[in-house]
C-alpha cells in the first residue's frame, strides 16, 4: 500500500508528529483496520490497534490511484471514544 501524509507546512514534516504517532504504527492501522468508516468531504476513519498495543485513529482520503491513500492525520484513542470503540468491538459477532 502507498501511503503519502500531509505535510505541516510550518514545519514540512507529517502532521501525525504532533500527535506522537509514526508511519509504521499509521500503516499497522491501515493494513488491519478493526473499523474503517467514511468521515466527512470524501475522508475515511480508520480505527484499530497497531503492533506496539497503541489504539489510533486514522484520517485519510482514498486516491484514484488503486491501493493508495493520503493521510490527514492520526491521533491516540482515549477516553470515552476508546472505552466506545472496545465496547463495539466485544459486541461483534465472531
């Protein structure tokens, strides 16, 4: 999969920096994403765990190009949103 990220234009690094997430842990995510749903303007959401135990969301668009896509950003799951997303999670029928 080719996964291209938004640069910050301040610092010209990817943006998921400023959340202490790295590309390996965005493509663990997006290759096994437990939930992938649209977001808004054409954007997905995918949730899931990485390697290392982190549980992150992921914002992306999908490109034309097949088996590409742009990520927005990606930021830990905490709170009320991870305690929601690992109660859905034990609900799937196996």
């Amino acid at each position: 999969m080719e996964i291209r990220f938004y640069l910050d234009p301040d610092t010209g690094v990817p943006h998921i920096y400023e959340h202490d997430v790295n590309e390996e842990e965005v493509e663990d995510v997006l290759q096994r994403p437990s939930e992938d749903r649209p977001g808004t303007e054409g954007s997905r959401i995918a949730l899931g765990q990485t390697r290392g135990g982190r549980y992150l969301r992921v914002v992306y668009v999908p490109n034309p190009k097949p088996d590409s896509v742009f990520v927005i950003t990606a930021y830990n799951l905490t709170g009320k949103a991870l305690a929601a997303f690992r109660r859905r999670r034990r609900r799937r029928p196996k």
